[in-house]
C-alpha cells in the first residue's frame, strides 16, 4: 500500500515507541475524544438543562400577561364605540388630568393634535393608556422629539405633535 511520506514516519515513529508510550498517547487520544466529545454534545445540552426552569417561568410569566392584555382587549370590545363628543371630551379630559399645561390641544374634522412641549415620559404613557381605554383613540401620526431633561422623572421629556383619530361625527 502507498501511503503518504508524512503517514509512513508517523508509522515508523509509532513501532518505535515502547509499549508504555504507546498506551499513554492512546489515553490521551482518548481524553482529547471524550473532550471534544464533551464540549460539542453534552456540555450544551447540559446548559439548556440548567436554564430550562429560568424559561420556563420567564415564559409563563410573558403568557400570563399576554392574557390579561386579551382580557382587557376582549373587555374593550365588548364596550360601546363613544361617540365623537365623548371621545373628544374624555381625550380632553385626560390631557388636562395627565399632561396639564405641558399639552395643548386642537381640534379638526375627526382628528385631534395634541402639541407636547417638556411632557414628561411617564406622564405621556399614561396618557396613551387613557387615550386608549377611555376615549378610544389611537395615534394617527407621530412627530416627537426626545430631549433629556435633568429634573424631569426618568431624565427625558418629549416635545412634538401627537395626532389622535377619534371615531366619526
């Protein structure tokens, strides 16, 4: 059999070696496979093991939450459509309660602006929850400028306008 010169040293090199030597490199052969063997099969699997629970919860938590965001969907389904009037008082309503003089408001057709100047971050997010649920609105466009502010909560403000579609008159 031809075999390549390399191989054929090797060879030579291995008749060579004593009976000793040659058991202690085919126990390191064999602790270098059960190595990589460990490293690319079961280390990883053993990981996924470990932080399966740490999912596990993480996962139920996330369900539990997005239940009770269909509840609070399916309950706002369930409620009359406000009318016009309704929606815009209640959407005025929350601007002055939430936003106060760091919002004005204007009014055209069937869509209300809402020009933001300094609002804090928490108190804007507020206000989209209450735009949501009590006066059914959502944002139609959005033109807003983070700006950081030293005293405010959480350090941001937000300048800009917000355009909220309100139902039909």
């Amino acid at each position: 059999m031809n075999l390549p010169p390399s191989i054929q040293s090797l060879q030579a090199r291995w008749a060579q070696l004593a009976a000793r030597e040659k058991r202690l490199l085919g126990l390191a052969a064999v602790l270098v496979l059960a190595t990589v063997l460990w490293q690319l099969s079961l280390a990883p699997a053993l990981a996924t093991l470990r932080t399966a629970d740490a999912q596990a919860r993480a996962l139920h938590a996330q369900l539990q939450q997005m239940r009770t965001m269909q509840t609070q969907a399916q309950a706002l389904q369930q409620q009359p459509a406000p009318g016009f009037d309704e929606a815009l008082r209640a959407l005025t309503l929350a601007t002055q309660q939430t936003l106060g003089a760091t919002a004005k408001l204007a009014t055209a057709g069937d869509r209300t602006s809402i020009t933001l100047q300094g609002t804090p971050a928490d108190a804007l997010a507020q206000w989209l929850v209450q735009a949501r649920l009590n006066a059914r609105s959502v944002p139609a466009e959005a033109r807003l400028v983070r700006a950081v502010a030293p005293g405010a909560p959480g350090g941001a403000t937000w300048n800009g306008v917000l355009v909220m579609q309100l139902p039909a008159r």
